[in-house]
C-alpha cells in the first residue's frame, strides 16, 4: 500500500498471510480490481485461499529433496534409461565408472557393459523387465573410462519417470567381495 501511494503500479494479485479466531495461520491470494461502481472510482477485492495448495507445495519440495538425498548419498551406482540411453546418473556412479555427469548422461548403458557380459546382459533384463518384473541381482562386469573391468552387481526395475517408463539399474561395486572370494581360493 506504501509503494502505490508513492506511484508503483498496483499488482494483479499479492499474497498475504491472515491469522484466524483459532490462532490457526491461512494463506490467501489477493485479487484487486479498480472499477468504478455507481459513479464512484472502488475497489474489488477478491481472496482466494491457498492454503492447501501451499501445503501440498511444501510437502513435495520436501519429499523431492528426502529422495535426491538418498539418491545422491547412495553408496551404489544409480542410472535411469530411457531404453539404452542414460537419462540420469548418480554421484555414485561417475565416481565408479569414471565419466562426468556431462559424459555419461547420453551414454548408451550397453558401451559401459563388458562386452562377454553383453548378451546374457540383454536376454536377462529383456525377459524379465518385459515382463514388468524386478530383475534379481545379476553380476558383470562394466567398463570404467579407463577401459578398466569392475565387478559389479546390477539390478533393474521399470519405473516412472518425467511422466513415463524408464529403467533404474542399481549398480554394486563388488570388487572387495570378488577379490576376498580369489583370495579364500
């Protein structure tokens, strides 16, 4: 109200905070229309309680960033596929494999597949994942950027994502357990 008092146009709509009888807080959007009414320049105010909505707002941020945390701080490798191509990496997973987010995001998962690896690979996740089912955990190998072997453990499930189905493979890095299996040989 100070700012159009000293000229600033008048918003659309503000947001503002009431306090209820209850004590209770509700959030409201304001609408102010300028009309004039039986002759006389007034004002129409109209509120729209956003409470809820705000609610809902919060909620989500704070679920989104629950997930990007475990996410991120997993100690396995997580990739999203959209059908071959990585549409998502994890830390987790560039640290093991090597590649920049900027490198392995675009990367088709089967270059990152040791190659003996690669068509057992394709018959497992092709059944089972046709079939909409979690694959049991499968051991390969994958290729570091180096072109490093690294022992891992995989599984995948399809899920939901931006609105549409996609792959997320969960990559273990069983290197210790591999070479603690050797040395018990």
């Amino acid at each position: 109200m100070e700012q159009q008092r000293d000229g600033a146009p008048r918003p659309d709509s503000v947001d503002i905070d009431i306090v209820r009888k209850d004590g209770s807080i509700r959030n409201l959007r304001l609408f102010t229309r300028e009309l004039v009414w039986y002759g006389k320049q007034q004002f129409q105010n109209l509120y729209y309680d956003t409470t809820e909505r705000r609610q809902a707002e919060e909620a989500l941020k704070a679920s989104e960033q629950k997930y990007s945390t475990l996410i991120e701080k997993s100690s396995d490798g997580i990739i999203i596929l959209n059908v071959h191509e990585i549409e998502f990496s994890n830390t987790r997973m560039c640290e093991l494999s090597g590649y920049s987010q900027n490198e392995i995001l675009g990367k088709n998962f089967y270059d990152l597949v040791a190659p003996e690896h690669l068509q057992r690979l394709k018959e497992n996740y092709r059944g089972e994942l046709a079939d909409g089912v979690k694959t049991e955990n499968f051991e390969m190998e994958i290729l570091a950027k180096d072109q490093k072997k690294i022992p891992v453990e995989t599984s995948a499930h399809i899920i939901a994502y931006k609105d549409r189905p996609a792959t997320m493979v969960t990559i273990r890095d069983i290197t210790q357990r591999k070479q603690a299996e050797e040395a018990l040989k």
